[in-house]
C-alpha cells in the first residue's frame, strides 16, 4: 500500500464522518433554518486537530505548523483563537 492510498483511504474516513455527521445534523433541525455551517464544521474540525497535532509535536509549534503544512504564526493564531496557548 502506498502512501497516497493510504493517505485517500484515511481522508476518505474523515470524509464519511463529516457526511454522516452533517446529516444527522440537518436530520435533527427537524426543518429548522440551519445557519453559520461553514464556521461550525471548520471549528469541530480544527479544534480537535489542533489539540492532536501539537500533542503529536509534543507542543512544539514550529513542528506542528510544518506538520500542517501552515505557516507557524498562522498557528499561534489558531491557538490563541482556540484558547490554547
């Protein structure tokens, strides 16, 4: 197994769960007039990948930033937006 199988085959997991998760969500609005998805699935997302990528690089950010392909100030302000800092 390669690397990009197994980096699609990861990603296709993640995809799947953001699908099911957003219609489980719309099916619980119940008709409701949904608002602000955008913001919502970016923050369950980031948040979380955020927390294990920096316990991964074992709280070093500059490691984490090349981890996630972002430059290291963008992360400082993703972590300071998240409070974790």
């Amino acid at each position: 197994m390669t690397f990009l199988t197994m980096h699609t085959t990861k990603s296709n997991s993640i995809d799947e769960a953001v699908t099911r998760s957003l219609e489980k969500y719309f099916a619980d609005l119940e008709g409701s007039r949904p608002s602000a998805i955008y913001d919502m699935v970016l923050s369950a997302v980031e948040r979380p990948m955020l927390e294990v990528v920096m316990k991964q690089a074992q709280g070093n950010q500059l490691r984490a930033s090349m981890m996630l392909g972002i430059n290291r100030n963008t992360l400082r302000k993703k972590l300071q937006f998240y409070g974790m800092l």
